[in-house]
C-alpha cells in the first residue's frame, strides 16, 4: 500500500524582479513504494542573481537521485550522500565561476537553503539546511520542525551559516517521528514564515484543499508587506503505507503462525498445492494465489516455534530484506511479495521451479566449464548488488544457489543475512557453514570474527572450487577446526585437467587463506570472470611455512634440538674416548 497524500504548491516572485524559489514533490514508482514520497523547497540566493540555478539544481537532483539509493538504506544516509554530492557540485561551480575574470560572470556564486521530507512507512524523516522551514499541524498544533542557520534578520547569503553550495561539506540537521493520519505538513521560504505568525499559518493551512491553503500561505504572505520571494508546500496525510521493517515486525509480533497446513487448504486467497519443506524452525509451501493465478512459495516458522519472539523476528527481517532488494531488479533472486491483508504471520517468494546447485553436485552431474564460469558470474553479480545495498548474505553456498527451469542462476535464502537493522538474535548468531566460512571467522578476536563481504566472496571462491572438481578446497570443515587451513588447496586443473590456468588464478585468488590476497569486492571478482583469458590474474604465490604454520618452526627446531641431543647422549656413552 502506497501512501494516500494531498499535497499543494504555490510561488510568487513578490516585489523581487525574479523567482529564485523552487519546490518540487516525487511519488514513488509502483516498484519504488519502499522509498516513500519526498518533498523538497528551496531558496536560492546569490550575488549575481543564479539563485534559481542552485535551488532548482537542489531540489531536482534530490528528488531524483533519492530513488537511486539503495532501498536497505537509512532514510538520513540517503539523504546525506545526495545533498552532499549537490553541495560538492555547486561549491566546484561557485569556485569556477569565482576564478573567471569577466564584465558578466567574474566572482560570481550560487547557494541554496534546502528542506527535504520524506514520508516512508510509518515516519517521516526531515533534512534541513538553512532558513527555509518545515512545519508540522497536529491536532490543531503548529510545531515548527526545523531551526534557522542564520547570523540574524539579515538578506542574502551573507545571513547564512549553513547553505548548499557555501563551503565544500554541509552540515545536514535530521530530524525524524512518526505519522499520524490527519497530519498536515508546511514547507516554507522565508517570504512566507517571515511575514505570517505560527497562529496565521495553522490557520491558513488547514483551509480548503492542500492547493488552496498554499495559494492563501503566499497570497497572504505577499499581500502583507512581504519583501522575498515566497512560497509554500503544504502536504496531508490522509493515508500511510506499510512498507517497512517496522511494520513487518508488527506483523510478526501480533499476528498468529497459521496451523500445519495440507494440500488443498485456503489461507487469505493461498490454496496449498504441496508442503515442499520442513527443518524444524519453517515450513515452506508451494501455493496458487486464486486472485492472480501467481504460484508462489509460502514460508512460515513451524508450529513448535510460533510462540519464540527472536524467530519471528528474523522471519520478519528476511521478508522485508527480499523485498527490499528484488525492488527494482529481481534477477538473481528470489522476488518477495508483501502479503495481502493477512490474517496469519508468514511471507511470500515467488516461485521458481528448479534444482540446488547443491543437489545436483551431489547427484554427480557434470557441468561444461563455460557453464560453471556463467553460472558463477551471475552468483557474482548478484552478490556485487548485494553488498552495495549494505547487506551480507553469510550463507553462499550450493544449496543456496538454484538453477531454475527457465535457466536462470538464482541465489536463495537471506534468512541469517546482516543488513544493519537485523534483530539483535541474529546479529549475534554465527552463522553460515563452516565449510564455506572464511578462517578468520573462527578468531577469537570479535573484530575479526565479524562476517563482512569478503565472507561472501570467499564461500562463492569455495563454491565455484566444489563445483569445478566436486571437492572443498580445505576438505570438510568442522567448527573451530582451523587446523584445516595450513595448507594451499590443490589447483582445480589438477583435479580436472579442462579448467584453464586463468580459472585456476581466480579460484586459487578467491578461497586464499591470507585475506589480503583475496577480491576485495564482488565487482573485482566479476570482472576477473568476464576478463577470462583475455587479461588473466597472476599466478598466486604459495603461502610460506611460517604464514600456514607458525608452530611448525618450532617443532622443527625442537625435532632438530632433541636428534643433536640424543646424538651427543650417544657419543658420550658408547663411543670410545682416546
């Protein structure tokens, strides 16, 4: 459900000659629901009259480019990084245009204030530089939102100690809380809330339709002796959208874990076609939505964990990350679907009919080495989206890679992923299978024990290794087993003579036991793959004794100590003496 907004817009030059005023509102996409509705107005001002640049440019690029951030993001990083990248921007051309020594343009420069609201799920987040405002009427109460950076009641820039465009970096003020159905948002310039008092814009704003309380904000502005541009945004909400972790958490918290279900059974619209899987912890089902005819696989946690909070919980966290990151592009994954009104806990993936890597490596299928190369090139980009999103899957392995049967690779189950909102249970659980689980991650130092991307790269490294030559670089993995990696794995071509020397580099590269010597990002292994032969890696260099085994050293040394030793034993007492 998307959000149910009226919104109103109104300017006036006023006495000025020109407008240097711009304000501007984006609803979301159908598939960019999760980013909410933004909203923003400026105030441009300058000496050589480019105001309008710099706050049309602003409030443009923001409303634009907030769409381009990734969905698993923080409303106030987003915001962060494209005011920051507008303000790195302007203050490059104000430092150009100031060097240009001309009758028309020598020294001059643009700025701009700038007040950003989002309205996303259940909140709203504000984003606020300079004296332009942002007001909230609740309940018949005016609160202004956002405080002015001025020196005093001065004109121009030169009142301002914050703008976009002033100095290289901007300092953001964000202010963040809940909505309310009913709530009636007011974004001001100072043509308008320097003129009308709190008392006259509560007032003026709650008249009529959103667009005729805007047009009576600056009419009034501007008819009572108003000396600035002036305009206004007035934005109401009548209806509020459900599309974040906090809501699916809601969910999790209040709604009952359906029964065990059998082939036949409707749940809100869902007939079940077949009960595909059962660990314990979930239940997956494969059902028909009767509304749309869509196959889709159900999952829900099992009847003997229905009532453990931590389990929802991340149940929760996996449904909202897959929707999160199928947003925009689901290839590679799994689409996840927001359920309808339900009236059970539970989430919804798109079905794929398919096979694991995993069952297929252990039905000792061959693969061609063109098609392992494909398949983990996709893996790898899948895996790159991932990260920029700021999520770490930690459980790559085969039996989280399918095949479906339309021929796609896909990568599967976010179920112990780390995106920065997780629960506090999952954070902690240490995840994945060691087999595919970087050494470092069994340090008993917590900062090195911490899952990161290069995690995910090194269990793909170990993955595309089992599925060249159907074994573990390091063999089977125990926990805590570290002594399993005081070797370097065999090159895959040596197992199987097929795989070219250039493939050899990148596996070798991948599962390296010294982190330093892996890929970095998913990018770089992605195009080591697409490269291939045309631009191979080096040759990895084999880790020395002392870096597989420091001890070794030592057991030599004591080895070689004790033969000296038992030597001169001997020499002294059976040799003769002279």
């Amino acid at each position: 459900m998307s959000f149910d907004i009226e919104v109103g817009q109104a300017s006036h030059r006023g006495p000025r000659e020109g407008l240097e005023d711009f304000a501007a509102v984006a609803r979301p996409a159908p598939h960019e629901e999760a980013w909410g509705v933004i909203a923003a107005i400026a105030d441009g001002v300058s000496s050589g009259g480019l105001g309008l640049e710099a706050a049309q440019t602003s409030v443009l690029g923001l409303v634009a480019d907030y769409y381009a951030t990734p969905a698993t993001w923080d409303t106030t990083v987003a915001l962060d990084r494209v005011i920051a990248a507008q303000n790195a921007w302007l203050a490059d051309h104000n430092r150009r245009r100031q060097g240009i020594r001309s009758d028309t343009g020598g020294g001059m420069a643009a700025m701009t204030t700038l007040t950003a609201l989002v309205l996303r799920g259940h909140g709203y987040t504000l984003g606020h530089v300079g004296d332009s405002r942002a007001y909230l009427i609740r309940a018949g109460e005016c609160t202004q939102l956002t405080q002015d950076h001025t020196l005093g009641p001065l004109e121009f820039q030169n009142g301002l100690t914050r703008a976009v465009g002033l100095d290289d970096g901007v300092r953001v003020d964000y202010i963040e809380g809940d909505l309310q159905i009913g709530d009636t948002f007011v974004l001001t310039t100072d043509g308008v809330h320097g003129v009308l008092k709190a008392k006259q814009l509560r007032a003026l704003a709650e008249q009529g339709t959103a667009q005729e309380a805007s047009d009576a904000l600056v009419s009034k502005a501007v008819n009572g002796g108003g000396r600035d541009n002036a305009t206004a945004l007035v934005i109401r909400i009548k209806g509020l959208a459900a599309s974040l972790l906090e809501d699916a958490e809601r969910r999790g918290r209040l709604l009952p874990v359906p029964p065990r279900l059998k082939e036949g059974d409707v749940l809100d619209g869902l007939r079940v076609q077949a009960d595909v899987f059962n660990n314990g912890v979930h239940r997956l089902y494969r059902v028909l939505d009767e509304r749309t005819g869509q196959l889709m696989a159900l999952k829900t946690l099992h009847e003997a964990r229905a009532s453990d909070p931590e389990e929802r919980a991340m149940l929760a966290h996996e449904a909202w990350l897959g929707a999160r990151v199928t947003d925009r592009d689901a290839r590679g994954w799994v689409k996840v679907f927001e359920p309808h009104q339900p009236t059970a806990f539970y989430t919804l993936f798109e079905w794929h009919s398919g096979t694991t890597l995993g069952a297929m490596l252990a039905a000792k299928q061959h693969f061609a080495v063109h098609d392992i190369i494909e398949g983990a090139t996709t893996v790898a980009r899948s895996l790159g989206r991932l990260h920029q999103h700021g999520v770490i899957h930690r459980d790559i392995k085969p039996d989280n890679v399918q095949l479906g049967d339309d021929g796609l690779w896909r990568v599967l189950d976010l179920g112990v992923a780390l995106s920065g909102k997780e629960p506090k249970a999952l954070r902690e659980l240490h995840a994945g299978t060691p087999s595919y689980m970087n050494p470092e991650q069994w340090s008993a130092v917590p900062a090195e024990s911490m899952a990161n991307p290069q995690s995910d790269l090194f269990a793909l490294g170990v993955t595309l290794y089992q599925w060249l030559t159907g074994r573990l670089p390091y063999g089977d993995i125990e926990p805590y087993q570290t002594g399993r990696y005081r070797r370097d794995p065999v090159a895959p071509s040596r197992i199987r003579p097929d795989v070219p020397i250039w493939l050899d580099h990148i596996v070798l590269k991948a599962v390296a036991r010294d982190p330093k010597l892996r890929f970095e990002t998913a990018e770089e292994l992605l195009l080591a793959l697409e490269r291939g032969a045309s631009r191979p890696l080096s040759a990895p260099h084999a880790t020395p004794l002392m870096a597989r085994d420091p001890v070794v050293l030592w057991q030599i040394a004591l080895g070689v100590s004790i033969l000296f030793n038992l030597l001169l034993i001997y020499w002294l007492a059976f040799l003769p003496r002279t």
